[in-house]
C-alpha cells in the first residue's frame, strides 16, 4: 500500500474515534442533565460589573447539556442565563428567537453575550437579524451551528430535525441575511461528524479549534479560552 492510501486509512480511523468519543460524550452528558438540580436563579447572579451571557442549546438538548459551560462562566463571576422555555430546542428557529426575545425584554437585558451549540446559533442568528430585541445582544459565540445546514438532516425521522436540511426555506432566507454576521464569532472543530459542509460564516470571525466533534467541543480548553476572550 502506497503513502497517500495508508494516509487516507489513518485519517479515516481518526474520524471514526471522533464519532465515537462525540457519541459517548454526548450520551454522557445527556444523563447527566436529565439528573442535574443546578438552579439558573443562582447561575444568573453574576458579580458587579460582570458580563451577561445567555446560553442556547442545541437541537434535542435541554440548557442543562450545557453545564460545563455554565459553571465555567458563573465561576467567573458572569451571570448566566438560560431559556429553560426552549425544552429540548424543537421548535422553529423564529420560535425559539421569539423565546429568547421575551427573556432578554422581562429582564431587561442590554450588552449580552451569548453562547450557543449546534441549533442554538441559528436561534440567535434569528434574533438578531429580525426582532428588536436583538439590538441587546453585542456579540453571539456559536458553536459548530450548520448556518449552511446539513445534508445528512434531510434523511432523520422528525420534522424538527429535517428542517436543518440545506433546502430549508428557513435556512435559505437567514443565510441571505448578512448583517449579523459581523456580531458572530463561529468555531467549530477540524471534522464533525454532523455537519460535512463546515460551519464557517461569511462575515464573521471564524474560529477552528483543533478539536473533532459536535460535542466534546463544548468542554475542551480551548473552547473555553475562545468564550473567555469573547465575553
């Protein structure tokens, strides 16, 4: 066997230790929130001075997945709030904004960061491009989101999952809307698993961290070094 076939085979393992490391990760930390008592009230109690920050899931995941983030955040003294509201996150995209809107509005939020895996970028992506609560929000760190969509969406068994396919109408239209953009730090990590087509942004700051998967991402060092630069 020639070098570049051996190259292919060692690349190809690479990948499919990801998808399994990102599959354990995930389940993990799904049983982990299923069974978590952290109080938000607590988490959004941040320092004087601190910075606000408003976490988005991803799709069939609840705040609580996002845990190691949080408590990285809170332990920084940031007040950290989360939209217990979006449940597993399986509602529209402009459903889901409609969501966060109301949250930053009855608390009066002004200078917010958020923080969004997968599907939750897309949610801020929405917010700011369309409702006047978006004009709240300074910046949004998005975390491996298919701003392009993915082809593997169109094949999956529900409706909320199919609507991240790259024909979806909603998609289509938030990608011609630019002006976001600017506000929008996307990192996403060098192969994952659920998004081939990549997650960088065209006028954003694009971020790849030399770290595989859709998951594990979100507890990796060097996830948390590019939040804490942002925040």
């Amino acid at each position: 066997m020639t070098a570049q076939p051996l190259r292919r085979a060692g690349v190809s393992l690479r990948k499919a230790g990801v998808w399994m490391l990102d599959y354990l990760y995930a389940a993990r930390h799904q049983l982990r929130a299923a069974v978590s008592r952290d109080d938000p009230e607590v988490l959004a109690a941040g320092r004087p001075g601190a910075s606000t920050v408003v976490l988005l899931p991803g799709i069939l995941e609840t705040w609580r997945f996002m845990l190691p983030l949080a408590r990285h955040l809170h332990d920084r003294g940031n007040a950290v709030h989360v939209i217990a509201a979006l449940g597993r996150n399986r509602l529209s995209i402009a459903d889901g904004a409609e969501l966060v809107a109301a949250h930053l509005d009855e608390h009066d939020l002004h200078d917010v960061t958020i923080v969004a895996h997968s599907k939750g970028g897309l949610i801020a992506k929405q917010l700011m491009s369309s409702l006047p609560a978006g004009g709240r929000v300074r910046l949004a760190v998005t975390v491996c989101t298919p701003f392009a969509g993915s082809v593997y969406a169109r094949y999956l068994p529900t409706r909320s999952l199919r609507s991240l396919a790259p024909t979806d109408a909603t998609l289509l239209r938030l990608g011609r809307e630019s002006a976001a953009n600017e506000r929008i730090v996307s990192v996403y990590g060098w192969f994952d698993p659920h998004i081939p087509g990549g997650s960088a942004l065209e006028g954003a700051r694009n971020v790849e961290l030399p770290v595989g998967g859709h998951f594990r991402i979100l507890a990796s060092r060097e996830l948390l070094e590019v939040v804490d630069g942002c925040v």
